[in-house]
C-alpha cells in the first residue's frame, strides 16, 4: 500500500477519509457511519474531521464509526481559530475527544490562522501533546510564508487545498514542505463541483486502466512525494474507488499528458482556500 511518513516514522496510508458536511443531516447518519467503516476495512485507515464540520456533528459521526477500532486509526480533528488560545485550545480539545469517544488524537490542526498569535497556540499544543491528549498537531490553509514565519520544526504537517485543478501550491509551498520531510494533506482532492471529472484527457486516462477518472486524480496527487489525499465520500462505491486509487500507478505518458492538461503554475498564486 501507498504510504506517508510522519517525522516520527509514523506511517499512514496516502488516501485517507475526509468528513466535511458529514454529520449535517440525522438522517444521513447510518449512511455515513457505513462509508466510514467501509473505509477503514478497505484501508483508508487515516480519518480527518473538524470541529467546524456540522459543528461537532461529523466528530459525532466519526465517534459512532471507529466504536471499537480506535487502535487501528489516525485519527485527525482541527481547532477553530477563535478557540486557538492559551485557554479555548484544552477546552475544544475536550469537547472533540468527547464527541470522538477517544482519548487521544494522533493529530490536532489549527484550521486557519486568527485573531491569536501563533506562539500561543504552539504553547498551547504542546502542552496538550505533553499532557496526553494530542500525539502531534499541525496547521491547515497556511501559505509558505505562514509557514516560515510559524518557524516550527514540531508542526507535523500543514492541510491545504490541491488537486489536479488547483496546483498553486507546486510552486513554493509544496517543494518546500518535501525538503522539510513535512507531509502534506489534500482537501478537495478531485475539485469542487464535479468538473474537473468530466474533463476529457482525464475521462481518456480513466478509460486506458479501466478506473473512473477520480480514482486517477487521487492516483495522480499521491505520485507526489509526501503528500496525503482525504477525499470525502459517502456512497460505498465511491468509498471503494478512492481504495483502489492506492494501487493505481500511472504512467509517464499519463502524467505528461496531466500536465498538458492541467499546466502546473508558472507564478505564485495566492493560496485556494475553501
């Protein structure tokens, strides 16, 4: 299986589960739960939430599908900027573990920058990480300058918007998150909307493996050294295609032909935030 190194040698696999606007709907509960334990069966062992997701609706969601299988997870949550403080960090941290039944997160993120400054909220981190309630934590919708000006060796990653359709970040930011052995997390992995799986050299390329076009995005991101997708989906055969795409190896006439499909950037971009 296709897999990520944390720094600490800690391995998890390169597609995971994304859970954005699960846990919205009650009724959309049991669906939800199956799709996330289908997942794990099916490898994609690495689970990320947010509070903000449903506001604290998919932590539920998530809490309710790992029931029983918490040692065989990665388990992910992410912290409102305006709970980022020296005092609102421990208590939202509490609040996620209690909606995800467990202990311990293997990875706490600052969903985007706010109102506090990061020295606190990198105190604050780390005092959970000492006291047990964190493994490691991280940083999402930061650009490259966020990142040097955070000047962290103990960030363990930084989740960011990147797909075939949305590449900015191969000019600076991703480079400079592979020399720094950072693994880096892809939201939106196979775009917004549906578009981008319609176009026709991805449709083409799908067709030559016998794959659908999104499991040839996801095979085309995690190519890319250190980087992680957490696709999101529901319906179990979307959740068994996102599987199969750990496997899936393209060629390099494939991946020449992405390019020309979707060009990578030739200037800075401003960071895509969703």
């Amino acid at each position: 299986m296709n897999t990520v190194a944390f720094a600490d040698g800690t391995q998890v696999p390169a597609i995971g589960q994304g859970t954005w606007r699960l846990g919205e709907n009650r009724a959309e509960r049991a669906r939800e739960v199956a799709a996330l334990r289908e997942g794990i069966e099916r490898g994609l062992t690495l689970i990320d939430t947010a509070e903000m997701y449903g506001e604290g609706g998919s932590e539920e969601v998530v809490g309710e599908a790992i029931a029983g299988l918490r040692d065989q997870l990665f388990l992910v949550s992410k912290v409102y900027p305006h709970n980022a403080s020296r005092r609102g960090i421990p208590d939202a941290c509490e609040r996620s573990l209690r909606r995800l039944r467990t202990d311990c997160l293997d990875l706490y993120l600052l969903h985007w920058r706010g109102q506090y400054p990061l020295e606190e909220t990198v105190e604050a981190f780390e005092r959970l990480r000492e006291a047990g309630k964190i493994r490691r934590w991280g940083v999402s919708n930061f650009d490259l300058d966020d990142m040097r000006e955070l000047g962290e060796p103990a960030c363990a990653t930084n989740q960011v918007q990147y797909s075939l359709e949305e590449r900015g970040i191969e000019w600076d930011l991703l480079p400079w998150c592979q020399e720094q052995r950072m693994p880096l997390m892809a939201y939106c992995p196979v775009g917004q909307g549906g578009r981008l799986l319609h176009h026709p050299s991805l449709v083409e390329i799908a067709a030559r493996h016998n794959a659908t076009p999104a499991r040839v995005a996801l095979a085309w991101l995690i190519h890319q050294p250190g980087v992680i997708a957490i696709p999101k989906a529901v319906d179990l055969l979307h959740v068994r295609d996102n599987a199969a795409a750990l496997e899936l190896r393209l060629s390099a006439e494939d991946l020449k032909s992405l390019d020309a499909a979707f060009p990578p950037p030739t200037r800075k971009r401003h960071l895509a935030v969703v």
